[in-house]
C-alpha cells in the first residue's frame, strides 16, 4: 500500500503536461488510498461537458481559420482557441490571441501541441487547394493525404473531437450536381478531391473502428472580404470584389454561364460551430453536405452592377480551372443537416454582395487613414 502510494503521488508530482482530467483521476486516486474510511473510488471525477473546449486550428492562415479563431474565442474565451500555420502571422493576427508553429507533418511537433496545450477539439484547415494542387500533386499528396493521417492518429490516441471540411470538389463528372446529394459516386479528377473523399472515409471508418468523433462538412465555395484566396476554382468570386472595388475592371476566368454553390464565410463559420457543438447523438452521418445559394459570374456582375455599376468585366477563360469547376455540382442537397442539427444559412446573393462590398471599401478607406 506504501509503494502504490508513492507511485501515484509521484504521478502527480510530474502530471504538470497531462490533460486535466487525467490529473483529476490521479489525485482521486491518491485521496482514496490515503482514507482509512474510504476504498479506491470506482467513479473518478471526469472532465464535464460544460467546461470550455480547447481548440487547435491547423493552417489557420488559410482563408477561414482566422475567421473561425475569432469567432470561437468570443464563445469559448481568447486563449482556449489556438491558432497554428507554418508562415508567420500578420501583427493583427498575431495580437489577437494564441499563435503558435505547428507543421502537420511533424508528427512529433503536432503531437506534442496536443498534449502541451491540453487540446480536446481540433479543426484540421491546413491543404493545398484544387488549382494549386494541380501544379503540385506531390505536395497535395503530401499535405492533404500524410498530414490527415497525423491528425486522425493522434485524434484517436487523445480522445479528440476533429472537425475535417470537405468541399464540391469531392464530386466528379458522373455525379449528379444539380443537387448533389449526400450519398452517390463520387471519383473526382483533381488530387484535391481525391483527398477530401479519402479524408471523409478515413473520418468514417476511424470512427466506427475507433470511436473517433469525426465531423465534416462539405463546404461550397467560400466567399470572404478579410483574406486572400488561397489558389481555389471557385476564387474568383471574392476576387471581383477586390478589383470592383480598387480598379473597377476585372478578368474572369471561368466562363459566364458556369454556376457552381457558393456560400457567404459568416454562414460557413456558423455551420462549422454549429456542427461542432451539436450532440453526438443528433448526427445521422459524420459527413454532411451544406448549402446556401448557387450562381454563375454573371449573376454575380449583375449584383454587383447594382452597386458599382461602372464595373467591367472581361473573361479569359483558363482550361484547367473550368475543366474542373464543370465536374462540380451546381448544387448541393443539405437536408440532413437542416435536420439533424438545424443547419439555416441567413446570406443569399444580394445580401452577401452588400456585406462584402461594405467590407472592403471600409477596409480601404482605413488602409488609406493609416
């Protein structure tokens, strides 16, 4: 009885970079053994559900980690949510709260995050896009395919709650995209797509085999006014508002009538909250389709027209870019999501017009003050 009681206070001693709850267990322990009255609880405390998560988000220099960062600290408080990229972030970001190095290939680094920050949700955004992968398949491979399979293992050994996005790149030529639907063939023909649909599946089958608690949307393409694209098809819709905006002429590289899901990054961030604090038991599926709107460029010039109606818009076409933005559905089917856990967007094309374009002239006026 002696030596088990040293044992554990000598765990306890040095429990300093363990998760709380295995803290919690240890010191039960030790309080149990040292009662004469009492036995060896069978019930140790556990972490509860009320306690605030916290959360690591890889590649958060992308177009919605940063984004998501904000909105998570004003729900969960500013240093329980932990910003991460190779690259060094911008002063704002930087200022903004945690901030840390973390390489999704280094197994070693990325576990030792994990652990060091006591993480129990991680959002995995770091990927090489659909155009950009196309040029680099090897680093596509690399990134979206060996640095998921990081992310899964030491999901798994934690006991983590991770959020994977997918994307309308996961469908092909022979799906259906008018709606897509949940369940269909799938086989896209760019290795980003081929990497979503292998991240979906791993997700799956990590969580049946291993109780992982994996989540994924896929998400339309994504329209935002605070960051750069990050080398995607459906890219030019937040770039014709940079250029309506500073020059007034932009150069579109899909053609006018290629209608692909779109959707506004407020109700992307909202969804991607929404799935992630949904219960367990609500989710019919660990993979679920999102919608909001869908439209071509030139419903989109239109739009815009009624704002900026100097606006001129070219187009030259690129092969490669449209080759893949007419394997994607034009629409996808969310009913599951909008049952399961209440998924409702709230932006439809005027509405996200307006709020990008007051974005960004804001934004320049004050790039200009300063």
């Amino acid at each position: 009885m002696m030596l088990l009681m040293q044992l554990l206070r000598g765990a306890v001693k040095h429990a300093g970079s363990l998760p709380r709850c295995r803290v919690e267990r240890l010191n039960s322990a030790v309080r149990g053994i040292s009662s004469s009255s009492q036995q060896l609880s069978a019930h140790p405390p556990s972490c509860t559900d009320t306690e605030h998560p916290k959360v690591l988000i890889t590649g958060g220099l992308g177009q919605l980690g940063v984004g998501l960062a904000k909105l998570l600290r004003r729900r969960f408080g500013k240093n329980n949510v932990i910003l991460s990229d190779i690259r060094k972030p911008p002063n704002h970001v930087y200022h903004n709260g945690p901030f840390i190095f973390s390489d999704i290939l280094d197994y070693k680094n990325l576990r030792e995050i994990v652990v060091n920050n006591n993480i129990s949700w991680l959002v995995h955004y770091s990927a090489v896009l659909s155009a950009v992968g196309e040029t680099n398949v090897a680093l596509a491979k690399e990134v979206n395919i060996t640095g998921l399979h990081n992310i899964l293992d030491i999901a798994t050994e934690h006991g983590l709650r991770v959020f994977v996005p997918s994307t309308i790149g996961a469908f092909g030529p022979s799906s259906p995209r008018d709606p897509a639907p949940e369940l269909c063939v799938q086989r896209p023909r760019t290795i980003y797509g081929v990497s979503k649909v292998h991240a979906e599946l791993m997700g799956e089958y990590y969580h049946h085999r291993y109780g992982l608690d994996f989540r994924c949307l896929r998400y339309p393409g994504i329209v935002s006014a605070d960051s750069q694209p990050g080398g995607g098809t459906t890219d030019y819709a937040v770039q014709i508002f940079h250029a309506a905006v500073k020059s007034g002429c932009f150069e579109c590289y899909l053609r006018s009538d290629t209608r692909l899901p779109m959707m506004y990054i407020d109700d992307c961030l909202r969804a991607t909250l929404e799935v992630l604090e949904a219960p367990a038991e609500s989710l019919s599926s660990r993979t679920y389709n999102i919608h909001a709107m869908s439209f071509t460029p030139h419903d989109l010039i239109q739009e815009i027209h009624k704002v900026l109606p100097d606006l001129k818009v070219t187009y030259s076409v690129d092969p490669v870019r449209q080759a893949i933005a007419d394997g994607w559905p034009m629409a996808l089917e969310d009913s599951a999501a909008r049952r399961d856990w209440g998924w409702k967007h709230e932006y439809d094309l005027s509405e996200m017009v307006q709020s990008m374009l007051t974005h960004i002239s804001t934004g320049n006026q004050l790039a200009r003050a300063n």
